[in-house]
C-alpha cells in the first residue's frame, strides 16, 4: 500500500506549493477540501464535485456517529464505497461539533459525554473513540481529537483547554497506531497567545505526527488577530510535514493563510452560501437575491467556465432562488467551488514561477473593483 508522504515542490516567501500522496491519489497543496458533513458534498454530485479541481474531501466523524453510525458504514464497505468518493477524505476528530453543538456536554480528563442534537441520545467521545470511529469510516487523513474553546476566552481557559489537548493528542496517537496508508494529524492549539502556541507545537513535535493542523482560529477572533497568529504559528510546526488551518475560510483569509506557509485548508462557506443565494467571484461576493438582477441576461462571471456560468444568466439565477427551486443551490455551490478550486490553482502556479506577490496583488485589486454595473 502506498506509505502517505509529502513532498514539497516550490516556495515563494512562506507560501509553498507540493504534493501530498496517499494510497487514494495525490492532493495537490495548497489545497482547499470541500466539506462533506454528513457523506455528502450539499447539493453535489461526487463527479461534480471532482470536475471543480478537489482532490480531497473532509468528512465530519461528530455527524456521521450519529446517523448513520460508523459502524453501519464500515458494514457497508467504509466511507468512500458509501458515499461514492474514491479519492482522499480527512475526517475530523468531532471535538469542535461537540463543544458547538451537543446538548449538555460534561467535559473531563477521559473525554466529552453529551446528548445528540438529533435526538437527545447520550454519548461519549474519548480519544480512543474518536480514532476507532476514525478507523471505521477508513479516512485516509485522521485528525486527532481536541478541545476548542470559543475566542475570545480567559488566558486560563485556553491554557487549561491546551495542555488538556496535548495529552488527547498523546493518547490519540497511541489508539491510532500503525496504520500503514493512513496518516494521522496533531493540532496545535493555543488561542492567539504566541507561548501557549509554542507549548502546544512542542508537545506536538515530541509525539510526532504525519502532519500538523493549526486549530482554535476563525472561532471569533477576526481576520487580523488570525493573521498574526499565523505569522509565527506555522515555524513552529515540522517544515517537511503538511500543515492544515482548520475552518477556514473566505477568499481572502485563504490567501492570507497560503501567504504565512499553510497547506491545506476547509470550509463549509462556498456550499452554505450557495444554498443561501450568494456567489463568490473574482470581483467580490455578488448577492443573487438582489432585484437588480432580475433582468440580466449576462453570466455570473464572464471568466468563470463552471456550468452556472456557461450556460445560465444571473436573471435565471435569480429566478430560480427567488422561486425555491434546488438548481439553485446546486448551480450556485457548484459556481463557488469551482471558484474556490480556481484560487488555490493560481496560487499553487504563482507560487511555482515565484510570482505569488503579483498574483496576490491582482487578486486584492480585481476584487476591489467590485461587481459590474447593473445592466
């Protein structure tokens, strides 16, 4: 079975362009996965959400527990049989949907009991848990599990919450194993604060991972506070591993991300927004719920190649979200991670031809121009 490795290809400043390889194919960094929460990429097909440029997919271990259960779909033959993804998927640990949305969490050394959000149900996630839920959906990129509190919080609070992750994480690492062909990732925590971030990375370090996520950002701390954390955060994880900002994020926080040397990245943005009737595109967000568009027959974007772009006016666009109907949410999402794919190939070529600056600067100037005049 092929080993997982990492190599990388290029650098322009911190940002770096490589090739992640897995038994399932190879992902191409920076990447930016689509997320598929609960076996599926909302209001995608699997080939649909290929034709867009992902090479990765992530899956979310906290929803697919609940239903259908990680048991039923290792009976069913694993995650990728089930949802009919042949390529990569990372899974989360489960740790941020718990703390975000479980009922009456009670949190301890061992793990985190709480009660389902679907139906009351109680449970437990420990780390041991965690993996073995991991280990039954047969993701190819398991995460280990972790705690995350909201930002901004008492320095305390997020040392306490720290310290307790580092000892998750050595005990992730043990449940997992040797899993030859899958790859396991610590996640740094530590808020905005530079020590704590440090202390985290150390600990990482010592218990070695294949790959280092950077967790507890985009919580509520704002763009700039992010920025800065990265600017020191990523030297502090191994530079020959991958390196992964969680949740993350718009165009922009993307691109600032790839700037300070991360990797990979996810978000639920360009499909959540899709289905709410906003597009992202080379000249800003454009809100098709707007009346101004009612009677446009020019596309979304003239640049854009993606099928709502090719073959559908904005008027139609606006139709059909103002009328409910599901193309909408499907020619939309499709639209946004078509435009997503777009960016992270960009960056992966300017960062290859030592052009990122350049590439960057068009990119924050064509997005300022903002979206063209009504017709």
């Amino acid at each position: 079975m092929q080993r997982f490795a990492f190599n990388l290809h290029s650098r322009d400043g911190a940002a770096r362009c490589g090739t992640i390889t897995t038994s399932r194919g190879e992902i191409r960094t920076p990447a930016f996965m689509p997320v598929g929460t609960a076996g599926t990429v909302k209001a995608m097909l699997p080939g649909s959400v290929r034709e867009t440029g992902a090479d990765i997919l992530l899956g979310n271990t906290y929803h697919l527990m609940l239903r259908p259960g990680a048991e039923r779909i290792a009976g069913l033959g694993g995650l990728h049989r089930f949802m009919n993804w042949d390529r990569p998927i990372l899974t989360d640990s489960g740790g941020f949907q718990v703390m975000s949305l479980a009922d009456l969490r009670k949190l301890t050394e061992t793990g985190v009991t709480f009660r389902s959000h679907i139906d009351g149900s109680k449970h437990e996630l420990t780390p041991e848990r965690s993996m073995e839920i991991q280990r039954l959906l047969g993701s190819d990129i398991v995460m280990a599990f972790d705690e995350c509190p909201a930002l901004p919080a008492e320095g305390s609070r997020v040392a306490e919450s720290m310290r307790l992750s580092m000892r998750w994480a050595e005990r992730s690492k043990a449940a997992f194993g040797d899993r030859p062909g899958h790859a396991l990732f610590g996640i740094q925590q530590g808020g905005v604060t530079r020590e704590l971030r440090e202390e985290s990375a150390e600990a990482l370090r010592a218990i070695g991972f294949d790959g280092y996520a950077v967790g507890g950002l985009a919580v509520g701390e704002g763009q700039e506070a992010m920025f800065g954390v990265l600017d020191y955060a990523c030297d502090m994880l191994p530079d020959d591993r991958p390196r992964y900002l969680m949740g993350v994020g718009k165009p922009d926080d993307i691109v600032g991300a790839v700037k300070r040397g991360i990797d990979m990245m996810d978000c639920v943005l360009p499909s959540r927004s899709g289905r709410t009737g906003q597009a992202f595109t080379r000249r800003g967000v454009v809100n098709l719920k707007n009346a101004r568009h009612a009677d446009d027959p020019r596309p979304l974007d003239a640049e854009c190649t993606c099928p709502a772009c090719r073959s559908y006016s904005r008027a139609y666009l606006h139709h059909v979200f103002r009328a409910g109907e599901m193309i909408s949410g499907m020619l939309l999402t499709w639209h946004n991670l078509h435009y997503f794919q777009e960016i992270m190939a960009g960056m992966r070529k300017a960062i290859a031809e030592g052009a990122f600056a350049e590439w960057e600067a068009d990119f924050h100037a064509t997005r300022a121009a903002g979206d063209i005049e009504p017709a």
